[in-house]
C-alpha cells in the first residue's frame, strides 16, 4: 500500500507547530497503524530526519497510551477499538491519513503527538482508595454483591483512561472518564463507605484541571475504546448532587 500522511509536528509545548506531509511507501495491508508508523520512522531516520513521536506500550488495546486522532476521530472511524488496534488493510491504496495528538486544554501537547494526560492521574489519586480489609483473600459470600451491580461495576472497571472520550468532545469533558471511575467502586459495597468524600474530591479536581463541561452529546460514547455506556455519566451526576447535600448540611 502507498498511503500519503499529514502528521502534526510540534517540538515542544510552546512550539506553535504544524502539519507535514510524509509519504508511507509499500506497507504491508497486515500491519498495523503502529507497525505503519514504525516503518516510516526508520526510513525518516534513514535520511537522516528527525522521527514522528508518538505514545504507545502494551499495542493490545489494554493500557490506552497510543491515543491519536486518525482523520478527525480518536483512535480512528473503527469502532471499539484503540489505535494499536486499527490495521492498515481498513485503509484504501492512495488514501491521504491525517494523524494528530488528542487535543484538550488538559492534555497539553508534550511533542508532536504525545500529550500529558496526567490530569487523569490527578483525579484518580484525589478519588483515593476504599478501606476494606486487602490482606489475605476474604471468602467469597462474605460481601454479597448483586449481578446486576457486578455487572454494572465490571462494565465500568475496563476503561482504560485513554482520554479518547475528552478529546472527541467539543467541550473536552471528562466525564465518562470520571464517571467510569466513579461508578466502579460506589457501586460494591468495598466502595460504599468512601462513596460521597470520592465522587466530591474528583468532580472538584475534574473542574480544576480545566476540564469542560458535558452537554449531553455522547461523541464520548461513540469514540470509547471499550464501549463504556454514557450512563456512568447520569449516575455521577446523581451521586455528586447527593454528596453535595449531605455536606451542605452537615
């Protein structure tokens, strides 16, 4: 496959940055867009150019880390899936692929498509931890958790934290990020006793990392990697409108 590449190059976070056409030559239609991208960086270094950054780890779909903008989407038009996942052979011969870093006021680009998605770090750590018992395994009836809320936590549990969802939004919301993680643990009974102060502390720094507010148009289900329902976000919103009672009052 001979495919014409339009990435975004920006050497540092002050950098104003722009877009470069590359050619990517003979690619095998069984790579994938990683493996794509690796071969047009050896032959850029070849030459004596300087190669296309680019974030990537596991390349099995679990960690999150190869988030990039491939023809206007996040992680690409496939759906249910994150870059390192798409493979060439969804492309056509000839086509012309613009590839960017996912853009958000939190996520400031570090180089070229790299960006710092530590805000996410910042709100997991302000939701903190649950204070059950984690030495030796508890039997397995000793905390009854109905299906339907196993279920519903499990769902929950699998987002990766990629940030696809923040940047296909218009108002970069973070919102199914923080719902996912909300939801996870308020809904066992492991999580129940930190259930208000944890919902509080990440909505509260969710807002202080400059994240947007949700109006409701669920570009951030659609993207998602792992198909997380936008229902965790009507659950986070009840759980903080009752958190936030409870303190007024208290």
């Amino acid at each position: 496959m001979n495919l014409t590449l339009k990435v975004w190059r920006q050497k540092n976070p002050t950098d104003h940055g722009r877009i470069e056409t590359y050619e990517a030559r003979d690619i095998p239609s069984e790579a994938s867009f990683l493996e794509m991208l690796d071969i047009v960086n050896e032959r850029i270094i070849e030459t004596g150019g300087e190669p296309i950054h680019f974030d990537h780890d596991c390349r099995e779909g679990i960690c999150g880390t190869c988030s990039l903008t491939i023809n206007g989407v996040p992680h690409s038009k496939e759906r249910g899936i994150t870059t390192c996942q798409v493979h060439m052979r969804k492309f056509r011969d000839g086509d012309t692929i613009w590839i960017e870093p996912f853009r958000a006021k939190a996520f400031p680009i570090v180089r070229d498509l790299v960006v710092d998605r530590s805000s996410f770090d910042r709100i997991i750590a302000a939701g903190g931890y649950i204070s059950v018992r984690t030495g030796s395994a508890q039997d397995a009836n000793s905390l009854p958790v109905g299906k339907v809320e196993a279920d519903e936590a499990f769902d929950a549990a699998a987002c990766i934290g990629c940030g696809a969802c923040v940047a296909s939004c218009k108002n970069a919301s973070a919102m199914l990020f923080v719902g996912a993680k909300a939801a996870h643990l308020n809904l066992l009974p492991q999580g129940k006793p930190e259930k208000d102060r944890r919902v509080l502390a990440m909505v509260r720094q969710m807002d202080a990392e400059g994240f947007g507010n949700c109006t409701n148009q669920y570009e951030c289900e659609a993207v998602c990697p792992k198909s997380i329902s936008a229902d965790v976000i009507g659950k986070l919103n009840r759980d903080f409108a009752q958190a936030a009672v409870k303190e007024a009052v208290s």
